[in-house]
C-alpha cells in the first residue's frame, strides 16, 4: 500500500503554473546529499487510499488549478508504481488535458524507455510517462546542484515533454536555462 507525506492544495514552486501537488513516500534510489531523506522511508507519512485520492482528485479540479505534480521521494519506486499508474489513469480520464500532469523520478527517462520490457514494474514505470505530460528526471548529484534552475536541483536532471518525446523518439527538453 503506498503511502504519502504531503499533500499541497495550492503549489507555485514544482511545476509551471498554480498546481496541486503529491509527496508520496520511500524512494529506493538514496541519491547522496539528496535534500528530501525524511521521504526515503516508505513506511512514512499517511496511507493513500480511495479516500484520499478522491480528496487530491477535488482539489485538483478547481478551475484556477492548472497543473498537478506527482512528487516524493520516488513515485516509480516497485513499492509505489502500481498506485501512481492508477492515480495517473484516473487523473487522465478525468481531467483529459485540462491539466498538465507533471511527475518526478530520480530514474532517467532512457532507462524506463530501454527496461520497459524487462517486468511487470518496467512496465508500469513506462505507462506511467505515455500518461503524464511533463517528466522531471534523474537522480539529484550534489556536485552539480545550482540553484538557479527551475523545476529541479542539479544540471543533470531535465524537464522533459513527454508527449514530444515519445512519439518522436528525441528527447525534447522544456526550461533549459534558468531565463526561460
Ligand atoms: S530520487 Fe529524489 S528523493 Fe530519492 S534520493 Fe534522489 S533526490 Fe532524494
């Protein structure tokens, strides 16, 4: 059963946009110097259930809400990919592309691509980007942390379209420099 730490009702940092965000807990990574280790625990925060995803669901669906963001620790964790899949599909069937649905890994976006036939969990991690619109990814590397991106902590990670970049098989990256 996955867990979560936070829920945010309004969020104007993680995503472009006024948005809702999403915590969930553990992360299998452990990435050195990561700023998030209260969130590597997957035992931490609340149970997520049908309950609490109807409330994240209404809170996402007010009109001045325009983007959600699904963040954690590791939401492609084994432990939490199943739950976020779901979340992701409901997500989808509801809101279509009223909203811009943004997500979190410390896993790079070739790596879900190559391994998407590899198991079950592979697999999932996979849909999980063909239902999202944007994907933050990569391990965070404290050596190249900068401050001055936006939507991520260090100069490896990237903002990636996800749409662009799987139908075209080029990775298109969105907010390459800190002035954009
Ligand atoms: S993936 Fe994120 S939460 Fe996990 S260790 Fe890396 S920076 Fe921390």
């Amino acid at each position: 059963m996955m867990r979560y730490s936070q829920m945010r009702k309004m969020d104007i940092s993680n995503g472009a946009g006024l948005g809702v965000s999403l915590f969930v807990s553990g992360c299998d990574l452990h990435c050195p110097g990561c700023f998030n280790q209260v969130t590597w625990d997957f035992k931490n925060g609340s149970e997520w259930t049908l309950e609490t995803e109807d409330q994240f669901m209404r809170l996402a669906d007010r009109d001045f809400i325009s983007r959600i963001s699904i963040l954690g620790g590791e939401p492609l964790a084994d432990h939490n990919v199943a739950e976020v899949r779901m979340l992701l599909t409901h997500l989808k069937e509801h809101f279509g592309d009223r909203k811009k649905i943004w997500l979190y890994t410390g896993r790079k976006f070739e790596d879900i691509i190559s391994k998407a036939n590899e198991s079950s969990q592979d697999r999932l991690r996979y849909d999980c980007l063909t239902l999202a619109d944007i994907l933050v990814d990569g391990p965070y590397i404290h050596d190249l942390r900068d401050l001055n991106l936006k939507y991520r902590g260090s100069a490896n990670q990237r903002v990636i379209s996800l749409n662009n970049s799987l139908q075209s098989g080029d990775i298109k990256l969105l907010y390459t420099s800190s002035t954009n």
